[in-house]
C-alpha cells in the first residue's frame, strides 16, 4: 500500500537523497538507464548537483525515511516533456508507488505553461512498465519489433 510513501521533489541541496536512490536504480537495473553506476559511484557533490538542475524537475519515493523510487521531468521542446529515470525498488514494487510518481510527474506536466504532451521510452520486453504508462493515459507511438532490447515510445497529449 502507497500510504505511508510520500513523494518529495528534489533539489540541489537534496543531492545526497538522490544519490543514494539514483545509485540503488542503476545498481538494480543497470539495463534501464543510459547511466553506469561505475560512472556515478564515485561523483563528486557538485556533479550530482549539476544533474539535479540541468533535468527540470525530479521526484524521490521515500518510505520509513527511505528512498525507495524516483522519477524525472525533462523538458527536451518547449511543448514537450519526457518522463525520464522511472525506478521503484523491487521491495515496494505493486504497492502503488509507481503510480504516485507518474501522477506526481503528470501533475508538474500540467502545470508547466505551453506543454502539449509528455513523451517517454521502454523497453519493449517491459510489460509491466507499459501497464503502467498505459493506466496513465500513455499511448504508444512506435510498433513493437520483436527486439527485446528495443525501446518503444509512448505519449500522452496534456
């Protein structure tokens, strides 16, 4: 149950917050990000600040003082954002929390001025992520291929 999670914004000076969360995910599931942990395990304070202002907006699930999910907002045209870094640790996992981040992004969405859709990828063998985008609103917008590995677009218009 989701309940007792709340979902924090997070800024520069939470950098410590998110970098304990943003390593478990790349450490948990190293095929769903662009990023390494080895590149990030080691980063000095002011290159995770620096991640923390150069993407729009993140967010960090906590739980008992916790982090157990995160999610990120990036603005990559001015009518577009993309839902980015999406990860829920496997403990929590089918308890509502990934629901609470994507509502929690699809909020800040909606509120950005000019914003016509949001846009995000993955993977193609991920069908518990698409569930996901998809009780959100998510449509997809590119045809599966039989590639596991090939990510797949999705899109909701705001």
């Amino acid at each position: 149950m989701s309940g007792d999670v709340t979902i924090q914004r997070v800024f520069p000076d939470d950098w410590q917050l998110f970098a304990r969360v943003r390593l478990a995910a790349l450490r948990e599931a190293p095929q769903a990000f662009a990023s390494r942990y080895e590149t990030w395990a080691e980063a000095p304070e002011d290159q995770w600040r620096m991640r923390l202002t150069t993407v729009a907006a993140n967010w960090v699930a906590v739980r008992d003082e916790q982090g157990v999910g995160l999610i990120g907002g990036s603005l990559p045209e001015p009518d577009q954002a993309d839902l980015i870094s999406m990860w829920v640790c496997p403990a929590v996992r089918g308890q509502g929390v990934s629901d609470l981040l994507v509502q929690t992004m699809l909020e800040w969405a909606r509120s950005q001025p000019g914003l016509k859709r949001v846009e995000l990828e993955v993977f193609e063998h991920n069908r518990a992520a698409q569930n996901l985008y998809q009780r959100h609103g998510f449509a997809f917008t590119t045809a599966e291929t039989g590639d596991p590995e090939n990510e797949l677009r999705m899109a909701l218009t705001l």
